[in-house]
C-alpha cells in the first residue's frame, strides 16, 4: 500500500463527493439521486448530507430537495481570487471580450471538468447562468479540449479510458479513440474547436495558457455563433485569441514559441 494510500481518508472523500453531486444543471438533488450520482447506499448518504447540513454548506427545503448554500464559496473563494492565472489574466480578458463582443471564458482542469477561473459573458448560449466556479465536461468544451491536449500522452491517455464521456450534443465525440485524434489534430494547429458539441447554436475557439515550464496550465475560449463560424471570423477571432493567451503566458513566465504543446503521438491502446 502506498503512503498516498495509506492516508486516504475516505469519509472526506465521501463528503467532498456529495458536494460535486451538485451542478448548475443539478441545483437541486433528492437524497436517492444524490445516493446515485456518488455512488453511496442512500443510509451513507443520508448521514453525510446530515453532516453537512449541520455544517452549513447544504440545506434541505419543504419538498425534501437539498440545495448548496453559499457556505460552499469560502471552499474555493481563495483559489479563484488569489491564483496567479486570475490575477494576470482577468483585466486582459475583458479588455479583449469587450473590444471584440464576445465572451470569453478562462478554465483550469479539475478532473474531468473544467473549471471557470474568470468569465467574460457578452452572449448567452448556454440556457444556465455560468460563472467562476462552475463547472463544465472537459471532453466537450474549447477550454477542456485545449486543456486535455497539453497532458502527457500517458496521463491523457489514461483519463480518456476512464472518464465518463456523455453525449451532450448529437455532435460531442464520446470515445476514446476519436477524442485522441481530435486532440491530436490540436497540438498540431495549436488550438480547440468546438463545434456545437456542447450547445448546438455555439462554435468555441480554445487556446492553451504555459507557465514558465511549458506546461498548459489554463486555456481560454472565444465564443462564436454557428452562423458566425461560417464566415471568415474564426481566423479573426483566433489571431485575437492566439495574442491573448501568448500574453498570459509571457506573464505566467512562458518565453519560447506559443503554442507549446506536445508533439502529437500515435493512439497508444489496442487497435480496434
């Protein structure tokens, strides 16, 4: 047994996995749905959403629905408005979405999402409000697709065959092996394209953000309307894009060419 191992604490596990049951699609859960998302027999639930109901962080209303409370900020209120990225990157981004008109996003990967570090919104296209701290799958957004193509080929490699790969649009690739190959089409032009895999009216450009090893650390998305990708405001709003994210990462201490990514790598599981 590992040492990593060897002091796990499940229970916090446990707790903490009852608090990310909650989304903003999810705002609201009932014990047996909380009890099925995480994985726990529904009197395991019933004694950790106690406990945080006792602590503050959720509440059960009339219809016996629990909800977050905005308890749950303080978890992440330090790391959002004192990491390096949101300090050096906040003022440029809204300078940028607001010159452009178009919204843009900065996220870092947290396990199979995404999360928003900082948010600039001029246009609406998802159906709920968005903004630092949510969450969104890796797999099918421009921020996560340009996260995912910075790993490792064995780290990515290993979370492609594990992650849960949900078919959000009729568009969102939902294998392995496609999602490989289309990340490593990403390393090799040097940006994510997102095209109506989470939303079917949104096109998302997504451009990798380097520290000063070179390694992805964030990425930023531009978002465009699918009738809007038809025309030539891409390639406009890449180049705009491109300069934002390579001025980030000269703050993050990132001096060598931009894009930084991988080489791109052969599929490295069995053929199908």
């Amino acid at each position: 047994m590992t040492r990593k191992q060897l002091h796990f604490v499940q229970s916090l596990g446990r707790g903490l996995a009852v608090l990310q049951a909650f989304s903003a699609e999810r705002s609201s859960l009932k014990l047996s749905e909380i009890a099925q998302i995480t994985g726990l027999n529904v009197t395991a639930a019933q004694r950790f959403t106690d406990t945080l109901m006792q602590l503050g962080f959720i509440h059960r209303d009339k219809h016996r629905e629990f909800h977050l409370t905005p308890k749950v900020l303080s978890l992440g209120f330090a790391f959002l408005n004192g990491s390096q990225l949101k300090r050096l990157g906040a003022d440029l981004m809204d300078r940028c979405s607001q010159r452009l008109n178009r919204t843009m996003n900065m996220a870092v990967l947290d396990g199979d999402a995404v999360v928003f570090l900082h948010r600039s919104e001029t246009q609406r296209f998802l159906k709920f409000d968005l903004q630092a701290g949510s969450r969104l799958p890796s797999h099918s957004t421009g921020t996560g697709k340009a996260l995912l193509a910075g790993l490792e080929d064995n780290e990515l490699f290993h979370k492609l065959e594990n992650m849960e790969l949900t078919q959000v649009t009729s568009y969102t690739l939902t294998t392995p092996r496609t999602l490989w190959d289309d990340f490593m089409e990403i390393r090799k032009r040097g940006y994510a394209i997102c095209d109506r895999e989470m939303n079917l009216s949104l096109y998302s450009l997504g451009a990798p953000v380097f520290n000063g090893e070179g390694k992805t650390v964030a990425a930023i998305n531009i978002s465009l309307s699918v009738e809007e990708a038809k025309g030539d405001q891409p390639k406009k709003m890449l180049e705009e894009l491109w300069d934002l994210s390579r001025e980030i990462s000269l703050s993050m201490g990132w001096d060598g060419p931009y894009p930084a990514y991988p080489p791109p790598a052969p599929w490295p599981g069995q053929e199908d």
